[in-house]
C-alpha cells in the first residue's frame, strides 16, 4: 500500500503525516509514505486544499487534518 501526503510542507501537512505514522503503528501496517510537495502533481488529483490523503492513488481526504483514530477507520475500510 502505497500512502500520499499532498501539501506543501506547512504544519498541517506535518500533522497529517505524523497521524499517519501513529495511526500505520497502531495497526501494525508496513505501508510507504510519499510526501508529495510540488503543486502541478497535487492538481493531477483534483483536490484544491490541502493538506491531502492519497492511498493508493485514491483521494481519501482534503482540506483536513484527520486524526489518528480517523486514518485507522480509513485504512481498515481500504484494506479489506
């Protein structure tokens, strides 16, 4: 499973990849994390806020900070 951090590095984006980690950790999920920062490549996936959840070249979430408990429900629901 391939997992995209959409953003420009600001403090959301950071949170939302340390809730990521939290939330990969929690579940004992080996996944890749790729921060992806250049702005052409964020439009590619139609999303005009950020901070932005990519999982498997699906948009899951923008435009929000989700929690960890919040990517859990997430990644449990994808990797069925």
């Amino acid at each position: 499973m391939v997992i995209k951090i959409l953003g420009s590095g600001c403090r959301n984006c950071v949170t939302l990849a340390e809730n990521t980690k939290a939330a990969l950790a929690e579940l004992v999920m080996d996944c890749t994390i790729e921060k992806v920062t250049d702005f052409a490549e964020i439009a590619k996936y139609g999303i005009m806020s950020t901070p932005g959840l990519v999982i498997d070249e699906r948009v899951v979430s923008f435009g929000k900070v989700l929690k960890p408990k919040e990517i859990m429900k997430i990644l449990e629901n994808v990797s069925r």
